[in-house]
C-alpha cells in the first residue's frame, strides 16, 4: 500500500497542473474512466506480465483521487 500513496503524492501535483489548464471536469472524468479501465483490464488479464502492466497504469490515475475529494468538497 505504501507504493499506492507514494504514487498519488507524486501523480497529484501532475492532475491539479493539468486540471488549472483544462479544466476540473475533464480530469475528474479521465480519472474515473482511466481507473474503471485498468480494474476492468487487470481483471481480464491472463498473464502476469499484463497484471502488472495495468497496476502501473493504474498507478497513474491514481493521483485524481485526492483531487475527487477536493471537487466534492468545494461542490458541497
């Protein structure tokens, strides 16, 4: 777990950078559908090889959640 935090404190910082550009909705929604892909895609895998593909790229989606937390609470 502790590579988990590691990567959403490193990938953080990218997605708030990336969400002053494009906007808060686009990068709240690329976050959703890029996790929902890598579950759904590690969950096909049949190889480890692919298992740990989807974990890193999931790995990089990961910094969206903080980021989900901070839309939420300005919207409330």
């Amino acid at each position: 777990m502790s590579l988990y935090f590691a990567a959403e404190a490193v990938t953080v910082l990218q997605w708030n950078r990336l969400s002053d550009h494009i906007g808060r909705k686009p990068v709240f929604l690329s976050g959703i559908l890029g996790t929902a892909l890598c579950i759904t895609l590690f969950g096909l895998s049949r190889s480890f090889l692919a298992l740990a593909l989807w974990c890193v790229v999931d790995i990089l989606a990961v910094g969206t959640v903080p980021f989900a937390n901070s839309v939420v609470t300005v919207a409330a």
